[in-house]
C-alpha cells in the first residue's frame, strides 16, 4: 500500500494535526504516503476521488442534547457535501469522528450520522487533537479496514 487518501474538514485546527501527525506515523512506522484532501480549503469545489479514502470528521452541533434534539450541523457540511458528490461515499472505506466528550451524547455524533446516511462504517473516535494512543491505536484500525475493503 503505497499512499492512502484521507479526506477531512478542519475549522479550529484539531482534526487538522491529528492527520498531519496520522501520517506522520504511518510514514515512519510502515512507509505509506498520505494524501490529504482538506475540504476546507476546496471553497466548495467537489471533484471524484477515484481511490478508497479515510473520512475523518469534527462534531460542531448547536444545542440540544442529541438525544430527542440538538443535531443541527452546518459548519462542516463541505465534508458531507463533497463526500456525496459524484458518488465519492461508494470509496468511502470509514469515517473517526472528533470532537470532545463534554457534549456527552453529541460526542461525535455527527461521524455517526453519516454512517447511517452514506452507509459506510464509523470505525473510531478520538477528542480534539487526539493523543499519540489514538493515533498508533486508530492507525491499526484503519490498515485493518482498508485491506478488507480492497479484499471485499
Ligand atoms: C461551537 C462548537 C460546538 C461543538 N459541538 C460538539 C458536539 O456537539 N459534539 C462533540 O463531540 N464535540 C463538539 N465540539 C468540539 C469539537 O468537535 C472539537 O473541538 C474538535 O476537535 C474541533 O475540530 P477542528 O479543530 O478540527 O475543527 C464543538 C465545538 C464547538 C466550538
């Protein structure tokens, strides 16, 4: 596997560092190149990704608990939007969501909404940054389910 592709959004920076920090780790510990592709920075413009690719997701809800309300998202559409077009959920292998688990229910519920909605499997979370055992935790969890994606 020589790159792997990880699509994201990133306002405050956090999501951000862990996929910087992500690849870094799996640069040094088994050689893959990531390509990221930051929707922030795309203004909107969607294009296909024709390889399998990570999502990684923040939560920005406003109110609510996220129980019977409170799952109103607009901040990080782009990523929903970009991953709808063009077909691009259908190589989508998984999503991790961020966020921080003071929102209690809300805690990533955002990634777990978009599993239901493109039908692909949340395989992780991780708070804010996310720590070094995320990263060498998730990154398991990630080369695990990308091989069996490719060997479906
Ligand atoms: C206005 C606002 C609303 C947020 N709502 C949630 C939430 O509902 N659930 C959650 O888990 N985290 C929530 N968070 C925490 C963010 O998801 C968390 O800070 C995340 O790391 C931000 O990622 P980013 O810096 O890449 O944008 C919220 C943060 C802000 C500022």
């Amino acid at each position: 596997m020589p790159h792997l592709t990880v699509v994201f959004i990133s306002l405050s920076g956090n999501t951000k560092s862990f996929v910087k920090r992500l690849s870094e780790y799996l640069k040094s510990n088994q050689d893959i190149d990531i390509h990221q592709i930051n929707v922030k920075e795309l203004n909107h413009e969607t294009f296909p990704v024709k390889e399998p690719f990570l999502a990684v997701l923040p939560t920005y809800l406003e109110g609510g608990n996220g129980i019977d309300d409170g799952d109103v998202e607009i901040l990080t559409n782009p990523l929903g939007d970009f991953i709808a077009a063009h077909d691009n959920y259908k190589n989508c292998f998984g999503i991790i969501g961020s966020g921080n688990r003071n929102f209690n229910h809300q805690y990533c519920l955002t990634a777990k909404q978009y599993s239901k909605r493109f039908g692909f499997p949340m395989i992780g979370d991780f708070e804010l940054r996310g720590t070094q055992a995320d990263i060498e935790r998730l990154s398991a969890v990630i080369l695990e389910t990308y091989k069996n994606f490719l060997e479906r």
